[in-house]
C-alpha cells in the first residue's frame, strides 16, 4: 500500500471480532474477501467498497454507522460510562 494515503474511514472491526471470538480468517470468508484485508481495514490502510463494508455490516447485525465512521469512535467505555451517569439520582 505504498504511497497511498491512509483511509479517513474508521471502523470498530477489531473489537467487534474480539468480543464476539471471531478470527480474521473467519470474518474474511464470510464476506468474501482475503483474510489480510480484514487486517487492512482494522489497520486503516484500505477503505472497504460498499458491497463489503454492507456485508461486515450485516454479518455483525449491526447498522452501517455503529461499524464505520468518517470521525474517530470514542471509547465504549466512555459511552457506557456517560449513559449510565446520565440515568442516576442523587
């Protein structure tokens, strides 16, 4: 990927596989693709076309937004953390 600019596409592939025990190899079979560009895409160095980015999406059962972002994704522990804060009585 040399002399190409890094994708501006975020993605939570590499925690979504870890909490759910999915391999890269088992990812890349399931939509299609070489199980190195699932490691591209974890890594930023490759931006996914549309039909591969819909079938992580949907092999997750996740909507397009919770997987990709064109900004940073804050922690989970953050959003966990400010959701419950938001709910509590004093």
């Amino acid at each position: 990927m040399k002399g190409k600019a890094k994708s501006t596409l975020f993605n939570r592939l590499a925690v979504l596989r870890a909490e759910r025990g999915v391999s890269r190899a088992d990812l890349a079979a399931a939509v299609g693709v070489n199980p190195q560009t699932i490691g591209f895409l974890e890594r930023g160095d490759y931006g996914p076309s549309l039909d591969v980015a819909l079938k992580i999406c949907e092999f997750f059962a996740l909507p397009v937004e919770a997987v990709f972002s064109r900004r940073p994704f804050e922690p989970m522990s953050h959003q966990l953390y400010t959701s419950n804060r938001s709910g509590e009585t004093s």
